[in-house]
C-alpha cells in the first residue's frame, strides 16, 4: 500500500494550467478587441471573417480602379473635346471657302490653316497620355499600315496606261481602282482623289499624307496589306514603270510602188528581241513585198506565235516602224540585215565575213624517218630565218665527229634552239618528212631555210629514179607540098590578067597557062592537073578535104615520095587567084539593151530602165564605092524579119553622098543611117529595147558596104620532100665515171631491114668508163659486131650522144628501116632511168585575206550630241558574236556618267575588253568605232557607230568565220538605234533602311516574293547575319537564279530593284514574309482588345470599354481640302460626319463615366456593409470577457492554494503510523 504519492498535486497543477490558458484567452481578446484571434477561437467565423475581408479590401481597390477609370475615359473625352473645338474651326474655314467672295489665292491662304488643323488633330491622341500610354489610338482594333517612302514636292503626272492603275491586295482580297488621267498639285489633290475612290471600294483603306510629304496606306479591321500591285504603286513606294519604249524605226526607205525581195536563206528572215528573252524570227516565203504587205506579213506571224505587245506599222510615209508600249524591241538579226545589195524590211547594217590567216611553213621533201648520219663539219649545221632572226642550228657537239640522229632528235634539237633563242616556231615530223613552222599568223610570218646549210641537203632534198616508157619514131618518106589559103569559091573567072602560073619543079622552069574562062573549082583542078601531065610536070594539084565558109583551098603535091622539090612564082598572074585567102569580116552589131537601174540598198525603190537601140556598125569605107547591078542586094534580119533592100547604083566618091541617097530607104525600114569613123555605114534601129535585134547580113553588096573582104597570100612558095630515120632516144644523163656492171650491162633489140627483122643482144664491157662519149664508143663497137654477125653491114644502127643521152637509129632512112624492141637492164639504166631531185622553196611567207565584219548602228554619234549613261536604266549593251557558226553573247556595262562620241566610244571598248578576255577571246577582236566603213547603203556611216572584228597583223591566230548581230540591251536605244522614246527600266526602291545589313531567320522572315510582268519570281534566302554587301550579293544571285531579269541595288541605303531591260515591265506586288525586313515599313496589329475597368472584388466584376479611337484618319478628315468650291463641299460632308462621330463617341464615354459612378457608389455600399457584418463576427464582447477574466482570476487563487497544500494528508498518515 502507497502512502506516499503527488496525484492531488498533479490534479491541482493541471487545473492551474487551464485557468492560466482560460486566462490568457480572456487576454488576447480583451487586448485586440477580437473574439477571434486564430483558427482555434472560431474556425468557422474566421473563414467567415476573412472572406469578408476580402470582399472589403476588394471593394475599397475597386473603388479606386472606378475613380482612374473615370479619370482615364475623362482625359480621352477632353481630347475628343479639343478635336471638337479643331473640327470646329475647320468647319468655319470650309464654310468661309465656299463664299464666292474669295478667289483662289484667299481659298489657298485659308487651305494651309486648314492643314494646319488637321496636322493637330493628328498629334492630339499622341499627345494626351496616360502612364504613358495614349487614351486614344489611332487605329481601329484591327489594321496594317504601308508607311511610304517617294516625297512628293511638286506636281503628280498620272499618265493612262503608265502609272494609272492600283490593286490593293488585304487579306487576300483585291481591291482594284483606276487614278484618273492628268497633273495633281499638289499631292493632297491626289490624295483626295483617292480618298473618294477607295469609300466606294472599301471604306476602311484610308490613305494619308504626311508631314514630310510622303503617302501611306493602312487597312482598318483588316490582319494585313498583302501586297501592292499595279503602276501607282509609285504613290506609297518609290516605283517608276519603265519608260515606254517608243518604237524600233527602220530605216529602208518605200517609195512609191517600191518592194523589197525576200530570198530563200538570203534575204528571208528578220529576228529580233522582244524584251531581254523572247526572240522572234519572222520567215518571209519568197517574193516581192510593198509595205504595206511587209507590215501585214509580220504582224499575221506575230499574231501566230501568240505576240500581241508588238506590231508592225507604217511610220511616216515612207519607213515601217516595231513598237511596243510594254517592252523594248532590239536585238535585231538574221539574213534580212545583211549588207549582200538586197533591200531588206527595216535595216540593212551588218556584213559578216572572216579573216583566213596561214603561217609560213618550209616542208621538207626527204624522208627521214630512219634518221639521218651526220659528220661534224660535213653536213651538220642548219641556218633558219623566222620573221628575220637567224637560228643557227649545230646538231653534232664539238666532241662528236660524227653520230646518226632519229627524226626525234632532230627535231629536239632544233626546236630546243627556237626557245633558247625566243623564237616562236616548231620543228616537227610531218608524215616522213621535216617541217619547219612559223608559230606568227599573218602575211608578216616568214621562215626561209638556207639551202646553203650543209644540213639541208639530209633533211630537205628528195632524190629519186623512175623508169619511162621510151617509143620508138619510125622512119618516113614525106612528099614536098604546099597548101593555099581558103579563097576558091565555086566560080572562078579566068582571063588575060591571071590565068598563068609559073614556077620551078626539080630546078626545072615550067608555065602552065589555062583558058581565059569562068570555071568551078573542081573544073580549075581538072584543067590544072592535065596542063601539067602535059608539060611533064612532077606536080599534082587537089581541093582541101574542107572548106571555110564554102571556100576551098588548093593543094600542090610533088608526085615523087620522099624526094623532089618545087617552087611556085608569086609573081605569076594565076598565083593569087589559086593561092590567096578570102576573109569577109562581119558588122559589129549589138542587140538593143534593157538596163535595170536599182536604187542603193536600203531603198525599196521600183528600178529605173535605160533602154539602148540595136546597132550595126559596117567594116567597109563607103568613100568611093561603085555600086552596080552585080553589087546591089542588101539583105539583114531586123527583129526577126528577113529585109533585103535594093541600093542605088552609082559612083559614090564621098560616104555622104551614099548617105543621103539611102537615108529614106533605111528609115522606111525602122532604122536611122549615120556614117561613123572611118566612113563606115552605122545602122541604128528607131527604137530601143532589148527586143530589138538587126543582124544576118548578106546580099552582094555585104563585102563592100557592111561587110569588108580581105585576101591573104600563103608566105612559103617553096616545098621540098623529106625522109627520117627510125630513132630510139634515151632520157638518162650519163655522168662521168659511170660503173656498168651486171645489173645494167645488157642490151637486146630488134631491127628491121627491108622487111626482114633480126634481134639483136650486146653486152656492154663491165668498168668504169670516165667519160659517157667512152661508154657510147663501146655500145657501138658491140652493136656492130652484133649486126655483122647478122650479116648486116656494122654502120647500119648508128649510136651516137644527143644532149648527153644515148641515141639509137636506123642508118637507111624510111619507114622499111626500123629499130625497136629496146630490152635489157642497159636499156633501164642507160635509156629509160630519170632521175629527179626534189628541193623545197626554202622561203615560205605567211598569208593574210580578211573579208569584213562589222555591224553599223543607224544613231549618229558626231555632233554636239551627249549621251548619258545611269546606272540600271541605260548601261547595258548585249551583242551576239558568233565565231565558227557558234554564238556567244557579250555583256558589255557601261559606267554612269555624261559622254561624247569619242568617250563613249573609249568606254564601250573598255567595257568590251573586259567580256572578250572573259570569254578567252583576244581582248581587242571586236572594237568600237565611229565609222570607218562604207556599207554602200541609203544611210551614211560616217557618223554611227560600228562594231567591228578587229584583225591585227602581230602574229595572233584570230583565223575565223565571223557576225556580229543582235545588240539588245536597256541602252541599245541610247546610242544605237534610230529610234523614238527615250525607254528606260522599271524600278522600285524600298522603304527599309538595309544600310546595317538584316539578320535572316528560317521560316520567319526568308521569303521574298515579287512579280514582273505579272509572273511571279520567289527567293528564299539562308539563314544568317548579313552585312549590306553580303545581303546584295546574295540577292542578286538568287535572282539570277530566279531568272527575275532583276538587279537588285542599293539607294542611299534602301534595296532598289531594276529591271534588266528597258520598257514598262512591272516590278510589283512585293510580299513574303521577308517583305518587312527588305523592303516595306510596316506597322501591323493583330487585335487590340477593349479597355477592362474591374470594379468589384471578385473576378467578373469588371466593366469592357471600347477604346477611344480617333485620328483625323479614322474621321476620314484627313485628305479633305476647301481649295476650290468641289472639294470645300466635300470636306464639308466629311467634317459634319466627324461632329458626328465624335459627339457619338462623347455620348458613350459621357454614358460609361455614368456606369462608372453607379459601380463605384455600389462598390462603396457594399464595403460599408461587410464592414458591420464581419465585426459582428469577429469584434469580441467586452463586459463578457471581463467576467470571465474576473472569474478565472478566482479559479487561479484557489488552484494555487490546493497545490500549495496538495501533500500535507500523506504526511498526515505517515505521522500516525509512526
């Protein structure tokens, strides 16, 4: 049993501690005032309380969100108001302007306050601002603005077809307008114009005019301005169309009733560029083409190949014209331009030609392939001359006394000497023989070789042995004979005058004397040949087996064959009538001429005609003719027509007199009768022309009026017979000290003699004869040894020397003695051996032959004419060059900048320097030039300028088939071609400044896309950090790449793009999502959302307001202009419909300020009653508390004094159990 324990103390302890923790409860309370001090005291009146307080805090902020609310929405409506007072003011003005009281210079002072008004209108919302932000935005929730970059100073010329149409492409939707032709000064008129245009369109384009004088456009309630299109594009961006490029002028000159020809692949086909890349051929078929016809003939082509930009038509009254109101027309080519005397359609300024050049070349003629044995000192030293220097060639060193070169060292060594010498030549083996080449072109090449080179006679001389055919010539008995001139005519008189012929036969007189009568001829040769039978002559007379115009010839024969002579006395009286030769020469007549007379190329001219008479001109003198019945026919063809004439008999001692007495008879006939020199008679038809023909003529009369006889007399008058031997003539030289040994030692032949034919073989005594007389004196020694044994006399061959060759022949001359059948190598050797020495010509020249090619533009150069070049408008020229039939296309830029003639010549030669060096062609082959040809056409080139192939004399090899045709290029029309219009390149320039480069990022900004032409061109560029340089070289890459015809630039650090060509070829409708970064300054909003005011304590106690928006450009204020009475009527419309919207506006805000105040009177309310609810929730009772304190005071006083005596009752027992 325990006694002793503390339980009554831990009892009272315990009950300490609650009255303690009572008592501090009390405290707390009393000391905050609260009844609720943490969770514990009143869970769930604490999470009442606290969310009470919330709501009051709350309400308290909400209140004060209202108060700046209304404070925001009042300075919006001040601004509305101070743009009220403005509007005001303009009004006035507008209503002041439309008095007619004012002239246009007051309407003017009033307009420049008017702008001034609505500039600050402008500035206002940018003005009034709160904690920095604008209380009124410009721009509706929704918009994207174009801001424009092309200042506009002074007047706008908006041309039709030029720069009068604009697409606007929003979203995806186009929106067209076409600007009204004509001058807007300034550029707020334009403006306006717009303005009007773009409300019936779509209301929410506005356009605008800024301060610094620029445009820009921005669509309202729209994501985005996709891209601008069209030639007014000019307004928002820098953008000039090219120029109209006028039209292409030819200059073939049609006259009236004038045609050119077309030819089959001569003077049939004209091509041409339209363009930088569409090329056309038009093929004329055949035939001829007035001008008309030529102009429809290519514009049906044209039409054909699906053309409709360019056409063909008639320029002033003469030429035929090539225009185009979009692109420029160059490039002009093909055979119709060719300078060949054929007019063609438009030009007629190009010749192609060549230029052949040939090196000097020495060729050797001996083979030496197999090399060649050489002896110092003997044959091993060559002399060369090229263009004059001198080679000397040793093929042996000083140590080698001799040695055989190949054809490879020979060579080797040779050409080793040409470079240690700088000389341009090759050495080489041309098939089996030497050559030596002059590596200099040209007719100033040369290269002689020494023929007294010791080495020449090795490398260079061919020696070589034939064998020919030796014939034998048989002997001959040849009777004496001799042969009259044509002169026996069918009728021959004899009289006392010439019937006797006298003569020797043998050294015999004879005279043969016939009857005094009329003969034929075959009558005269009967009566010839028995005079001399009966007088014992040795002759024998004959007619000639022909005749020469019906006249005979006689022939006198000696009757003895081989032997015998005769002489016939020329002085006998019958020797001309049989001897004498009768030549009648003819009139000289000419057929009357038709002669086309063509006008010079280039003018398409019917061709004159000079038309000539046909003419006879007489052989005879008519001075002193005797004309009689026997002389009197005259007989000729005139046109066709036989005509015979009578003439007078009479003694005609003048050619007048002969003249005037036929006069009338000639002209009765057509013909006009004149007497020329020498008195002759001349006939000349009355008319002229090709058709008229006077010849054939004849009659008795003929050889003494028109015709004129001559007799000739045979000069030999003595003729004696002959007889030859046969002769065997060899053709072999036979040189000193000749070796006969078996191999040309036998000789066999056969003679014969008086019918009996012997063969005969010798063989000659083998040695070494000195002389060929010793030789020949040995042959005949054995050929008559040969012959006796034949039993032949041993002179019947004679052998003899004749001009150093042998000679075989018969003794006995005639034909029954004959030596022939030569065989044997002695007859090879000695007889048929030819041996030749081939040697070149040491000298060899080069050769030069240049046919001209040049194309002559048809612009004068000369003069006080200036020729400006700009950079991207007229600095390019392309030329096609075509070498051997391949074409190639030179480039040629030109710097910028102001030339003459004689510059801009020096800068074209420069410029085409540099491309034909690019193209591995000499850098001078084509050179510029002012004139210097005479293409022989209608058109003077003295003055215009010229491309020409360049032929140099300095050893180059410019060999070549050339042309030079088709110059084209955005300055072909500068200073090329005649044309009309000053055409220039289509342009635009961005409103980005790119002078720090552009950062590139795939996917967001790598896109650039434009249109030309309508055809869309798209780049996408590599990522990366670019530099303005490296940026416009990767632009300009891709658009070569694109095939764009674009070249990108910079202007003044802004991306301009050109066109490559001249012409209105559009450069538009620029987008992608790079667009932003290289070209356009744009200002883009998605969405704008409304103002949110919360004026409650929880989340959906908030007031949505619709922004202020308000700018003079929104009112729709901004372009309208009281100038002139139209436009003061207009912006006098728009300026009350801006009252009204901005009283609109006033009305809502006035309306949301009202709200406002409602939501902050009931914010304020409910706050004040939370205030009282929650107190009653959390504020303590204070008489409570203090009872309760009082009470636990009391506990606590009790609780202390039982611990105090918690253990005194234990105690107590242990004392009593003591």
């Amino acid at each position: 049993m325990k006694i002793n324990h503390n339980i009554l103390s831990l009892r009272a302890l315990n009950d300490i501690n609650r009255t303690l923790k009572s008592n501090a409860d009390s405290m707390k309370k009393l000391s905050s005032g609260m009844s609720i001090n943490k969770a514990a005291d009143d869970a769930a009146g604490l999470s009442i309380s606290e969310g009470m307080r919330a709501q009051i805090r709350g309400l308290v902020q909400a209140d004060r969100n209202t108060q700046d609310a209304v404070s925001l929405i009042g300075t919006a409506e001040s601004v509305l108001g101070g743009v009220t007072d403005l509007i005001q003011r303009m009004r006035e003005l507008t209503i002041q302007s439309l008095n007619d009281t004012l002239n246009d210079s007051d309407r003017a002072t009033i307009q420049q306050e008017f702008r001034q008004l609505q500039l600050a209108i402008n500035r206002s919302p940018n003005r009034a601002q709160w904690s920095g932000m604008p209380v009124v935005d410009m721009h509706e929730a929704q918009f994207s603005q174009i801001e424009g970059n092309h200042f506009f100073n002074g007047a706008v010329h908006v041309i039709d077809g030029y720069n009068n149409d604009l697409e606007i492409v929003i979203d995806g939707v186009s929106r067209r307008l076409t600007i009204a032709e004509g001058e807007y000064d300034p550029i707020e008129v334009l403006a306006d114009f717009l303005d009007n245009e773009l409300m019936k369109i779509d209301p929410n384009l506005i356009v605008h005019v800024t301060e610094n004088r620029t445009i820009s456009i921005q669509a309202e309630n729209n994501k985005s301005i996709d891209y601008i299109k069209g030639g007014g594009s000019f307004l928002f961006y820098e953008y000039t169309p090219g120029n109209p490029p006028g039209m292409i002028i030819g200059v073939t000159e049609f006259k009236e009733g004038g045609t050119v020809k077309s030819i089959t692949d001569k003077s049939d086909k004209l091509t041409f560029f339209v363009g930088s890349d569409r090329e056309y051929t038009i093929k004329f078929p055949p035939g001829d083409y007035s001008r008309e016809e030529t102009i429809n003939e290519i514009n049906n082509q044209l039409q054909s190949k699906g053309e409709t930009d360019v056409k063909a038509m008639a320029f002033g009254n003469e030429r035929i014209s090539l225009v185009s109101n979009k692109y420029v027309i160059t490039g002009l080519g093909g055979n119709m331009i060719e300078v060949d005397d054929v007019t063609s359609v438009l030009y007629d300024n190009r010749k192609k030609g060549s230029i052949y050049k040939h090196q000097a070349v020495v060729n050797g003629y001996a083979d030496v392939t197999s090399g060649i044995a050489m002896q110092h000192g003997v044959n091993d030293q060559l002399l060369i001359y090229i263009e004059g220097k001198k080679v000397d060639v040793q093929f042996l060193k000083p140590s080698d006394s001799e040695r055989k070169l190949s054809a490879e060292e020979i060579v080797q060594t040779i050409n080793a000497e040409f470079e240690k010498n700088g000389i341009n030549a090759t050495a080489r083996i041309n098939s089996t023989k030497l050559e030596i080449r002059s590596d200099y072109f040209g007719s100033q090449s040369e290269a002689i070789v020494d023929k007294q080179s010791s080495a020449f006679e090795d490398l260079f001389v061919r020696h070589s042995t034939t064998y020919q055919t030796i014939s034998t010539t048989k002997g001959a008995e040849i009777n004496a004979s001799l042969r009259g001139n044509y002169g026996l005519s069918d009728s021959i008189m004899l009289d006392i005058g010439n019937n006797v012929l006298t003569g020797k036969v043998d050294d015999i007189d004879f005279e043969l004397i016939l009857d005094e009568k009329k003969y034929s001829k075959d009558e005269l040769i009967i009566a010839l040949n028995k005079q001399a039978t009966e007088e014992g002559l040795s002759l024998e007379f004959t007619l000639s087996s022909s005749t020469v115009a019906g006249m005979s010839a006689i022939v006198v024969s000696h009757t003895t064959t081989g032997t015998g002579s005769f002489t016939l006395d020329s002085a006998s009286s019958m020797f001309p009538t049989l001897m004498k030769g009768i030549t009648i020469t003819e009139p000289t007549v000419k057929r009357g001429t038709e002669i086309e007379i063509r006008p010079p190329e280039g003018i398409a001219e019917p061709p004159t005609y000079k038309y000539t008479p046909a003419t006879a001109t007489g052989k005879s003198s008519l001075t002193g003719i005797i004309i009689t019945g026997e002389n009197n026919k005259m007989t000729f063809n005139l046109n066709g027509e036989k005509k015979e004439i009578l003439l007078l008999q009479g003694n005609y001692t003048k050619a007048s007199d002969f003249l005037v007495a036929h006069e009338s008879i000639f002209s009765n006939l057509g013909l006009i009768a004149k007497v020329g020199t020498g008195d002759v008679l001349e006939l000349e038809t009355e008319n002229s022309g090709k058709d008229q023909v006077i010849d054939s003529f004849g009659g008795s009369s003929h050889d003494i009026v028109m015709g004129k006889r001559y007799e000739t007399l045979p000069t030999t008058v003595t003729a004696t017979g002959s007889v030859t031997h046969s002769t065997v003539q060899g053709i072999y030289k036979i040189p000193d000290d000749y070796v006969i040994d078996e191999t040309n030692s036998l000789l066999t032949l056969s003679y014969s003699h008086e019918g009996d034919s012997h063969d005969i073989s010798v063989q000659l005594l083998t040695g070494i004869y000195a002389k060929p007389e010793l030789l020949v004196a040995q042959l005949e020694i054995n050929i008559n040894n040969a012959l006796v044994e034949k039993g032949l006399t041993s002179d019947t061959i004679e052998v003899e020397m004749k001009n150093g060759s042998i000679s075989l022949s018969a003794r006995e001359p005639g034909s029954e003695y004959i030596v022939g059948n030569l065989a044997g190598n002695l007859f090879d050797e000695l007889f048929r051996r030819r041996e030749t020495t081939v040697e070149p010509y040491a000298v060899s020249k080069g050769t030069t032959i240049e046919s001209t090619t040049y194309i002559a533009g048809r612009e004068g150069l000369l003069g006080d004419k200036e020729f400006i070049i700009h950079p991207h408008v007229n600095d390019r020229l392309l030329i096609d060059f075509h070498v051997n039939g391949a074409k190639q296309t030179l480039e040629l830029k030109l710097s910028a900048g102001k030339y003459n003639g004689t510059e801009l010549i020096n800068e074209l030669n420069h410029s085409l320097s540099v491309e034909l060096k690019g193209m591995g062609h000499y850098p001078d082959l084509i050179k510029a030039q002012i004139g210097g040809i005479d293409s022989g056409t209608n058109i003077s080139d003295s003055d215009k300028l010229v491309f020409k192939v360049n032929r140099q004399d300095d050893g180059r090899n410019d060999a070549g088939s050339y042309m030079i045709d088709g110059i084209r290029g955005n300055a072909a029309y500068t200073f090329f071609y005649q044309a009309q219009g000053e055409p220039a390149p289509t342009y635009t320039i961005g409103v980005t400044d790119l002078t720090s480069g552009a950062v590139i990022e795939e996917g967001k900004n790598d896109t650039f896309i434009f249109d030309v032409d309508n055809v869309e061109k798209k780049i996408v560029l590599p990522p990366g950090n670019y530099d303005a340089e490296t940026l416009l070289d990767l632009l300009n890459t891709r658009l070569d790449n694109a095939k764009a015809h674009v070249v990108a630039s910079y202007f003044e650090g802004h991306l301009k793009l050109s066109s490559k060509e001249s012409g209105q070829i559009s450069i538009d409708g620029i987008r992608g999502n790079a667009r932003g970064t290289l070209f356009f300054k744009m200002d883009t909003r998605g969405n704008d959302p409304a103002w949110n005011f919360q004026v409650g304590a929880n989340a959906g106690d908030s007031i949505k307001m619709e922004k202020v928006r308000m700018s003079a450009k929104l009112l729709r204020i901004n372009t309208i202009m009281i100038d002139n009475p139209e436009r003061a009527i207009k912006a006098l419309q728009r300026l009350d419909s801006a009252l009204g919207k901005i009283s609109s506006e006033r009305s809502r805000i006035g309306a949301f300020t009202n709200r406002l105040g409602h939501s902050m009177n009931i914010a304020r309310q409910t706050a004040e009653n939370l205030v009282k609810s929650e107190s009653q929730i959390r504020d303590t009772d204070i008489a409570k508390e203090l009872m309760q304190k009082v009470k636990t005071d009391i506990l606590l006083q009790s609780s202390q004094l039982v611990l105090s005596k918690a253990n005194a009752n234990p105690q107590g027992v242990l004392e009593l159990l003591k």
